[in-house]
C-alpha cells in the first residue's frame, strides 16, 4: 500500500514579471517498508519536494496536486491539526542544513525532549516524566552513535561539530517513532565511517520496525547500495522512476543512464585515465527552463517532438518520461 | 566568563577615563579661571588663590594635575557651584535621581507594552491587525517629544485639569530625600499620609512618564515585531512546525527566546534616547531632574556644575549601555562563537 502518494504536484514562484515552475508535474510514491531513494542534480528540486511533504514551504510559493496524500487521507484537504498530528507521529523529516535548523538558543537535549511526543512519556507525575524522557533522549542519541551524551545533550548547536548535529536531527526524527522517514540528505559533511553507521541504521530501521524511507541525496553509490526503489529528476520534473535493480541493469531515459554513466563505481570496465562520460551543458536556471523536456538541450537523443512535455509512460512498475526511450533503438 | 567580564571593564574604565580627560579639559576650555571653572570656588585675594592653586596642583604638569583631579573625582569632592555654593556632588545628588526615576518608569512601562503588543503584532504579522499596530506605532514614534509634553500639559492640565502643571509632589507634603526616589521616599517617610502623598506623586509623575514613555513603546513594538517575524523566517521554526510541535510550543521554546536577543542591544541604544527625552521632558514639567539641572546651569553660565553634569549624564549612559550589552553577552549562548574547521 502506497503510504505516501504524489501525483502531479506543482510548484510556481512568482518572479515579477513571469511565473517559473520549479516543479513541473512530479509523481513519487513511497510504499509501506520500502526505501525509496530519490535522485537528481543539487537545485533539481528534491528539496523543494520535502518541503512540500512537510508543509513548511514560505508562503510565496504555490503548490498544486492532483494528489498528495498519506494513507489515502489528502494531506491538502487536512485541517492544521490534523496536519500536525501526521507530522508529529507518522513522519519525520531530516532537513538539510543541519546547524540552521537547530534552535541556536536552546541545548541539543532539550530540543531533542521536545520531539519525544507524549504518548511515547511513561510516568504519572512531572518529574517522572523528565526522567523518562531524558532516558528516552539518552536512548536515541546512543541509537544514531553518538557516544558522549553527558556532553552533548548539554551542549548548544554552534558548540558541536555539523555531523554531531545532523546525527541530533535523525535522532529528532527518529525518537518520535516515525512510519515515513524524509531524509534530505541525512549524510551530508559526514565522514565515511559515520556515513554508512548511519545508513546501516536507517537499514536495520527499515527491517525491524518497517520503517519507511524516503532518502533525498545525489550519493548514488550510498543510495544503490541500501534501497529498493528510485526516482530520478531533473531540473523539476520527474524523468524515471522505478525498481533500484532494474534501473540500474537498464536505465530508459537519456539523462538516468548519464547519471549512472558519471558515476565510476557504477562500471567495472572503465579504463584507467578515461574521461568520464558526462552531459553537454549545465543545468538551466530557474528563470530559463526550457519548454517540453526540460532535458531537450543537453539531450543526445533529442529530437522536434521534445518540445512537448512527455507524458509518463510505464513497463510494468518502471515508468519514464521521454519521446525516445533507450530500449526504443529507432531515433 | 572572567575574560568577559574582565574586558568589559576594561572598556568602562578607559571610557570613563577619556570622559574624566574631557571634562578635566572644560575646565581649560571655558572661558574665564581655571582655578574658578575646576573648584567652583571665587579666590578673595591671591593668598587665597595661591592655596588653592598648590591645593589642586595647578602649578604642576597637566598630567599631574588630571591625576590629582581624578582622586578628587573619585574621592567625591566635585568642586561647588558658581550659583549656589553648594557642593556638586548633593547637587546632582539629588537630581540624578529624579531623572533615573523618571526614565526608569517610562521604560518599565515601555517594556510592559511594548514587548508583549511586539510578538502579538509580529506573530500576527501582515495581518490588518499588525498593520494597525504598526502604523500606530510609527505614528507616535514620530511625535517630537517637547511637543508632545506641551500637548499633554495643554490637554490634561489646562483644557481637563486632572494633572498637575509640574514638579514632583505637592508642597504640601514635606517628604525627607533619602534615597532620591519619590515614591521611595514617601514609603520610607514617618509622619505623613502615604497614601495620599503616593497618590499626589504618581498624578505628578503621570504626564511626563507618559510622554517618554509613548516614544519608547512605539520603538519597542517596532524592534520586537521586526525581531519576531525575522525570527519565524528561519529554517528552525520550519523544522519545528515539521515536527508537529504545536503553535504554542514554537511560541514559547523558540520564538521568544530567539527573538529577545537581538532586541537588548537594541535596548541599550534606546537608553541613551530615553535618557535624552527625560532630560528634555524635565525642562518642560520643572521636573527637579538632571536635565532641568544642566538648563539652569547652562542659563546661568554655571562652568563647573556643566563640567560635572555632563561627566555625570555620560558615566550613567554609559554605564547601562555596558551593563545591558553584558548582560545580553552572557545570556546568549551564541556569542561565545569560535571558528571551527569544518569538513
């Protein structure tokens, strides 16, 4: 069953004189116990995506769905309250920059008690309920590898170094007992070690307790190893998504396979001291997207009908938008 | 912490020097006797003089001389009025008082308004509630504020008569100055109706605390809003809000620390206003302060009571602005920064 569903969600900014599109149209579904990664260029939109999911977009932007839902229930039709309520208990984001998104002014353990919601508290009277909750705090800290928590959970954002930070915000996120996991790029500025101590949780997660993921990153090589299904985007819109493997064995779209092609760990075959296959071209600014395909410019296999949007097409559960598919040899 | 507090007093002490410096150098710069502008003394005879020149350590180096003026600072021998005779210090002494009284309700009360109607309007920002706020505020924010006095003595004492003209309490009451505050006073005095004496007081201080205290609310409903609303901007309200923390919640663990901290340096640059306004209110209300004080002296080419009362109108601005930074330097956990090398 699909836990989280978005179907054609769109995202316009005002920019004085034009409207821009930063998200054109994008389909993700993450299914219960799955691990979704989603994949795509820094400034492609992932972001924008996990905003929206949260509800914490600033109020200039304007978001149309045709579907953003979670468990069937639209997240758009919801009242504030109940909102809130499937933010407090069912998901839990991991946002991006961690050191912003900690409180400067209050001590790591007290934003982290805050998070624990009540429900989760045991004890009838208020001191058994700090103790409680300070040992839940304790709990989750160990959880994500942080060893010292007499230091840490009295220590304020800017005296401890980003990674401790970020591993405070997964333990934010996950001490609330989450069903959906939003990572936006949880392993950002850590050392590969931490890097796949963490992974490794968020897998033991996904096993155990069936917890889902949604994981936001342009690490593919972390990404491959450790989840089932993928979406990929570019510069807003959603070009291929589908099964980890079957992507990976055989991409459809022109700009997966180059995605997959920049990434040397992904050949084995790759000659010493070769150039790596890489896309003509940058990424279009905001204000300059191209129309149809936004991928149309920088595209090998472009051709006159990409300058129509290309309508989501599917084999099987793999689904891509593009006129002219890698499996179809005619250009 | 010691390093804090050891370079802060390192800057008031060298502050209060160079003021000691300036207002030692009046005493060269304004016209007429050295001798008579640093003493406030007239010399009968040269006899005389002469004592009281070996008695200052006129006849030395300057820097002799500053020095021997500083002891004297800090000894509490000021010099005497030109006018009066009295000494500086009980002059001041009991001026200073009325004006910090003054100024300290006036910013009492612009704190008790002021903060709290700030994080309404910013939390409720952009809304025709915080616009009517807002312009509100600009509004009295832009009264002059002598103006303001005299449309309040025009209004309430003149037209409507339910204040007092001017002064601190009606003669009526002989009130003994021991702690230089009013109401203090009256609640210290033995054999008077304190309740009537405290309800006198408070109908003279009325007027002008009000007229102060309208130009400092309005400042600080405009920084408390402008500080709330950058507050809800950053990205860890967002991550806050996307925890499901209730609006409450976010109010009262996130927003309203974070929003304070900015505001007290801000606070500490208003007292210097406030100060200026209290002075200027004083003049109008014959309030027996500091600032109608240094008028007088001013009208009555009063040297060494100028020389004193400006040194003693900055060492008090000074003072609180250093005790306000401070303070706000050691509640805010942030600016203990120090770089740290990042990955």
């Amino acid at each position: 069953m699909a836990l989280l569903d978005i179907k054609n969600l769109t995202l316009e900014i005002d920019t004085g004189q034009t409207r821009v599109k930063a998200l054109d149209k994008v389909n993700l579904t993450v299914s219960s116990g799955e691990i979704r990664a989603l994949v795509g260029e820094s400034g492609s939109g992932k972001s924008l995506i996990v905003s929206a999911i949260s509800g914490a977009l600033p109020p200039q932007w304007r978001m149309t769905a045709d579907r953003l839902s979670w468990r069937g229930e639209s997240l758009l039709s919801m009242s504030t309250e109940q909102r809130r309520q499937v933010m407090r208990r069912d998901i839990a984001v991991v946002f991006q920059n961690p050191v912003s998104a900690l409180d400067p002014s209050a001590t790591l353990g007290q934003q982290l008690e805050e998070s624990i919601p009540d429900e989760l508290v045991r004890g009838n009277w208020f001191w058994q309920r700090g103790q409680n909750r300070r040992k839940i705090a304790i709990g989750a800290v160990h959880k994500v590898g942080i060893k010292h928590h007499r230091h840490y959970l009295s220590a304020y954002p800017h005296q401890v170094p980003t990674d401790i930070c970020q591993k405070f915000m997964i333990a934010m996120a996950l001490v609330s007992q989450p069903k959906l996991l939003i990572a936006d790029d949880p392993t950002r500025g850590m050392e590969t070690t931490t890097k796949t101590q963490v992974l490794k949780l968020f897998t033991r997660l996904n096993q155990t307790k069936s917890l889902s993921i949604l994981f936001v990153s342009h690490d593919l090589l972390a990404i491959a190893s450790m989840s089932h299904t993928m979406t990929v985007l570019y510069a807003g819109q959603t070009v291929e998504s589908g099964k980890m493997k079957h992507i990976r064995k055989r991409p459809l779209h022109p700009y997966t396979k180059a995605l997959l092609d920049s990434a040397p760990s992904f050949r084995n075959n790759l000659p010493p001291k070769s150039t790596l296959p890489t896309l003509e071209g940058t990424i279009p600014p905001l204000q300059h997207m191209p129309i149809g395909c936004r991928l149309g410019p920088r595209c090998p296999r472009a051709q006159r009908d990409c300058v129509v949007t290309p309508v989501q097409r599917r084999i099987h559960d793999h689904t891509y938008n593009c006129h002219f598919p890698l499996h179809m040899e005619k250009l | 912490m010691i390093n804090v507090l050891t370079r802060y007093l390192t800057l008031f002490v060298l502050t209060l020097l160079v003021l000691a410096a300036l207002s030692f150098s009046l005493a060269y710069l304004f016209p007429g006797d050295v001798l008579t502008n640093l003493t406030g003394l007239t010399p009968q005879n040269d006899m005389q003089r002469e004592a009281l020149a070996r008695q200052y350590k006129l006849d030395q180096p300057y820097v002799v001389q500053f020095y021997h003026y500083l002891g004297q600072l800090l000894s509490g021998n000021w010099g005497h009025s030109f006018i009066s005779g009295l000494p500086l210090r009980e002059e001041i002494g009991i001026a200073m008082p009325a004006t910090i009284e003054l100024a300290t309700y006036a910013m009492l009360i612009a704190l008790i308004v002021g903060v709290p109607v700030g994080y309404y309007a910013g939390m409720r920002s952009y809304t025709p509630i915080d616009h009517t706020i807002n312009s509100v505020s600009l509004f009295s924010y832009s009264f002059p504020v002598f103006w303001l006095a005299l449309l309040f003595i025009l209004v309430f004492s003149l037209e409507l008569g339910i204040a007092p003209l001017s002064g601190r309490v009606s003669l009526l009451f002989d009130i003994p100055d021991a702690t230089g505050f009013i109401l203090l006073d009256i609640l210290l005095a033995e054999d008077i109706d304190k309740g009537l004496a405290l309800s006198d007081a408070l109908h003279h201080m009325a007027l002008p605390t009000l007229a102060i205290a309208i130009i400092t609310t309005a400042a600080m409903i405009r920084m408390t809003r402008r500080s709330v609303i950058d507050v809800l901007g950053r990205p860890y309200i967002t991550a806050a809000r996307s925890r499901g923390l209730s609006r409450w919640q976010i109010f009262s663990r996130h927003i309203v620390r974070n929003a304070l901290l900015p505001i007290l340096p801000l606070m500490a640059i208003q007292i210097t206003t406030l100060i200026t306004n209290a002075m200027i209110v004083e003049t109008l209300f014959s309030w027996p302060g500091i600032g109608n004080w240094l008028i007088q002296a001013i009208y009555q080419r009063d040297y060494p009571a100028l020389r004193v009362g400006m040194l003693a109108v900055s060492t008090l601005v000074i003072t609180l602005t250093i005790l306000v930074d401070l303070f706000n330097r050691l509640i805010d956990p942030s600016r203990e920064k120090y770089e740290r090398a990042t990955v």
